[in-house]
C-alpha cells in the first residue's frame, strides 16, 4: 500500500505533467471544475481546481462539493499517474470511480 506522502507526491507529479501540456489544450479545453481525490485504503483525501488545462490549488482534505470526485486506493492512485494503469480498464474493473457529468468526463480525458 502507498503512503499518504507518495499519494500526495503522484498528485503533484500529474499537476506537473498538466501544467507542461497546459498551453496545448488551453484553447481546445475549457474546463474549469473543483476535484476531489478520495483514496479509500488510507482513508484521506486531496482536492483542487482544474483550471485552464491545469490542476492547481492542490491541497489535503476532502472537498465534498467537488464537481468531478475521483475514488481510488493509493497503489492504484500511484500506478494510474505512472501510466501503468490504463483508465478505462480501471473503470471497467471498478478500480476507479470518478463521479462527474459525462462531458466533463469527455474535457477531463482530453486533458491528460
């Protein structure tokens, strides 16, 4: 099981990785959403804001309000930021849940 640290750390790895593609999708992509990461095995959560292509403001704490809610463990958290686990095959077994509007599901996917 990954830690809360290495939670944390995968976050900002994949705000990084947005930021740098950020000037490409700026202008195919208006999605400016709250996002709140729950990772189930370690019992905590992160939140943020999707804006202009990236993920900024991240901090710890849940954000029930969120418009797009991402529900994972931290291996697969970890595993999904690396590229070592593709999305829709973790959607389809249920290794992820994102509970969003579907076309903000169709923006998000774009993004990354």
């Amino acid at each position: 099981m990954a830690s809360v640290d290495e939670c944390r750390e995968a976050l900002h790895n994949l705000a990084a990785r947005m930021d740098a593609n950020a000037a490409q999708v700026r202008d195919h992509v208006n999605l400016e959403r709250t996002l709140a990461c729950r990772i189930s095995d370690l019992d905590c959560a992160f939140h943020g804001r999707i804006s202009d292509g990236r993920l900024v403001d991240l901090a710890d704490g849940d954000d029930p309000d969120a418009k797009i809610a991402l529900t994972t463990t931290s291996d697969d958290l970890v595993s999904l930021v690396a590229g070592q686990l593709d999305v829709p095959k973790a959607l389809a077994a249920r290794r992820i849940s994102v509970d969003a509007n579907p076309f903000d599901l169709l923006k998000l996917r774009k993004l990354l």
